[in-house]
C-alpha cells in the first residue's frame, strides 16, 4: 500500500488515527470538567498505566476537550531531575497572562502574580525566564515559606481565584506524575485538596505509571478521596481489531478478519504495538485485503523497529549491573516477579539488590505492584532483554 497514505502512527504522543476503547474514560473528564466550571465538587483525573497504553494521547484529547469548554490550559511533563516548582512557575505565569487578557477587575490577576512572584522568590534555585514583571510587588508572606506543600496550595488557590473572578475555569495538565518525589506529590494533592474545598473552577488532570495511585497514597492518606485513578490497559480484541480496521477502511483497504486476530495475538492489544504492526503491514502489503501472511511477515520489521526506538531508548540508560538485574527478570517470565526470586537468579543476597532497584524505579523502567514485587513498566520488555542479552550467566 502507499506509505505517504499509511494512517498508522506509532510513537510516543503521536495521535492515533482512532482513539478506541477510551469512551468511559473521556466521558469521566467530560462530566469532570463540566462539574468543576460550575464549582461543584469532583475528583481529579490521574489515568494510570504502562508505557505506550495511549496515555499522553489521551491527556492530549482531555484538552482539547477543555479548551472547547473554554477552560485556559496549561500542560507539563514531569522530568525525573526537574523540580516542580521550577518546573510548573513559567506556565503558571503564561496562565495568570491569558487571564488578564480577559476582561474583569485587576486586583485577582494581581494579586496571582504576587503570589507566584513570592512563590518564585521562595525556590532556591533562580529562575530565568521567570520574570513576573517589575511594576508586581511579591506579596511577602505568600507562597514563599520555601516549604512545598505549604507554598504551592496557596499559589493554586490564588489562581482559581483570578479564574473564578474572570468568569472562566484552569485546568492544569500533568505527564508523568510519578517524577514527582514524595514531597512535591503531596504538595500537589494538598493544592487540590485547597483549591476543592474553596470550590475554586481550577481541576488537575495528570497521567502516570501504574505506581502512581500507590505513591499518592503514601504521601497523603486522603488523596484517594480527591483523585481517581482509572486504569488505562491494553485494548480489547474488538477495539484492537476496530483500531486497524476502521483507519484502513478509511483508506479503502481492508484487513481480513485472520489478519486482526494475528494482530492481537502478537500485540497482546498494546495501542503502540497495535499501531507499530498496523504501520509495517500496510507498507508491505501489495493489495488489499490485507492477510494473515502479511501481518506475520511484518513481525520481523516490527520487532526491530520496536527494539531500536522502543525499547532502546530505555536500554541505552541503564548501567551493567542494572542490565543484568533486567535480564534475570526476564529469565523468570514476564510477568510481576519476586525481588527474591531475582536476587536467587543473580545468586546475590536480596538486600544488596536494593541500590540497583531503587535506580530501576526512578528511571521508571521498573515498577513495585505489590509488596517485594517487580514488573516491568514496558509491555514485552522480557523478551526484548533475552533479545539483547541472548546468553545469561549471572
Ligand atoms: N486508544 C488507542 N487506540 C489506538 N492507538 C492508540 C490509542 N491510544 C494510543 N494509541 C497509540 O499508542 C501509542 C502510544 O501512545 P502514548 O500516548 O504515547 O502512550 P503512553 O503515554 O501511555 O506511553 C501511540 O502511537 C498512539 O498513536
Ligand atoms: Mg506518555
């Protein structure tokens, strides 16, 4: 088939050709945004799940979404050494900007911007391309006690009320949430926490590994009342089947139903495996329909393709011995697997493995689900590892 008419679209963010399976999960945002215009309470959004389940696309539509309900947005990714003050500050300022560009009195933009100057005062680290504005006096004794989870509610609460004064609704968008240290986690659940009980028109809506709900729970009891945590997963055998067909239909081509089945066998309904497979068989295919044959003939491309960005990119961060830590969790299967079942592969004392572990969860590689428990945070990653490291000797 054409490759310039390929709709397929692997890669991190890249929207799909079609959103499938994520109905419930927009309508919750849709009943959620339209609940916090009106001031009325509703738990934030934190979708949760593994890499390339089509979180970051969905933050991405939920905003869209919020810009047609005339929200004003602002969206960040969390990175694993950026702190969030500093991180956050710059856009909050572009925000409390777009406010005052609408009409409504100026004393709650002002004061915004007081705040968020004492706020930016307050981080230890200077910031740049923060300018606030030099006719702004940072209102001291405001968001600037340099404690986190003290400053940040009143900053969010002072900007839910430049929006509530300006007749309009902020909504706060969030990638990688689980970056955030402890600290900065709770400071963020406590600003909710603020800006809910003031019923103030300002929602946060954040994606985040399957460790977030967990990590949320640790750093405040109660962020389980202000936050829901819908579990985005792999797609059905239906949607992955609509997933490829209706984008191809579109284009006039077909995929036999063998075609879709193989597809979901090989892809487990992974929407990045999905769209990677659906990519390789429409450019090797030479007429329509599309069979079988072709999506098997196309694993080997896949799986090379995968391996050089997807996989990859994540391999080339990691040091020896946490490759080897990877490799004999590989070796035990691909699922979940005890920490001490690992350090038995690796013939270690499992407390020596805690250093490397640690590392593992902060590169966002691995993940805890339970208790003593390690599971990969991308899907297949197993036999990716047994792929680069054919041989294992511990
Ligand atoms: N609902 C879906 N149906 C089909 N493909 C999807 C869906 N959601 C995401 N994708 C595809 O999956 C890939 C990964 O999406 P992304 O949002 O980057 O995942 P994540 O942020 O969870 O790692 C992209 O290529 C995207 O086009
Ligand atoms: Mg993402």
């Amino acid at each position: 088939m054409d490759p310039i008419k390929n709709p397929f679209s692997p890669g991190a963010g890249s929207p799909p050709p079609e959103l499938v399976g994520r109905d419930p999960v927009l309508d919750q945002a849709r009943i959620l945004l339209g609940r916090v215009k009106q001031k009325r309470p509703e738990k934030s959004l934190l979708l949760t799940g593994l890499r390339g389940v089509g979180k970051t696309v969905l933050l991405n539509e939920i905003e869209r979404m919020a810009k047609r309900a005339d929200y004003r947005t602002i969206s960040i990714e969390a990175h694993e050494d950026k702190p969030l003050g500093i991180l956050i500050a710059p856009y909050l300022r572009s925000l409390l900007f777009e406010l005052n560009r609408i009409a409504g009195t100026v004393d709650k933009i002002k004061r915004g911007l007081a705040v968020l100057k004492s706020f930016v005062g307050s981080l230890k680290v200077k910031l740049d391309d923060v300018s606030i504005g030099v006719d702004i006096e940072p209102e001291t004794g405001s968001a600037d006690s340099g404690d986190l989870e003290i400053d940040l509610p009143t900053l969010f609460v002072a900007i839910g009320e430049a929006a509530e004064d300006r007749k309009t609704a902020v909504a706060i968008f969030i990638d990688e949430v689980q970056y955030f240290d402890r600290k900065e986690l709770g400071a963020l659940i406590m600003a909710m926490h603020k800006v809910q009980q003031r019923q103030l028109p300002l929602v946060l809506l954040g994606a985040g590994l399957p460790i977030l709900p967990a990590l949320a729970g640790e750093s405040k009891s109660y962020a389980e009342r202000l936050f829901s945590f819908p579990d985005i997963g792999a797609l059905s055998s239906e949607d992955s089947a609509k997933a490829i067909q209706d984008p191809a239909r579109a284009a006039d081509v077909e995929f036999e139903s063998s075609a879709l089945e193989e597809v979901f066998r090989q892809t487990k309904g992974y929407p990045y495996f999905v769209q990677e497979w659906g990519y390789q068989s429409w450019n090797m295919a030479k007429t329509s329909p599309i069979g079988k044959r072709v999506i098997v003939e196309a694993t080997e491309s896949v799986i090379a393709r995968l391996d050089q960005n997807f996989f990859r990119v994540r391999y080339d961060r990691l040091t020896p011995s946490e490759k080897n830590f990877l490799r004999a969790m590989a070796e035990l299967g691909p699922g979940p697997q005890r920490t001490g079942d690992i350090a038995l592969k690796l013939k270690v004392k499992v407390t020596g493995l805690g250093p490397v572990r640690a590392k593992l969860i902060k590169k966002g590689i691995v993940y805890s689900p339970a208790h003593g428990d390690m599971a990969f945070t991308v899907p297949l990653f197993d036999q990716f590892m047994i792929r680069a490291i054919p041989d294992f000797t511990p």
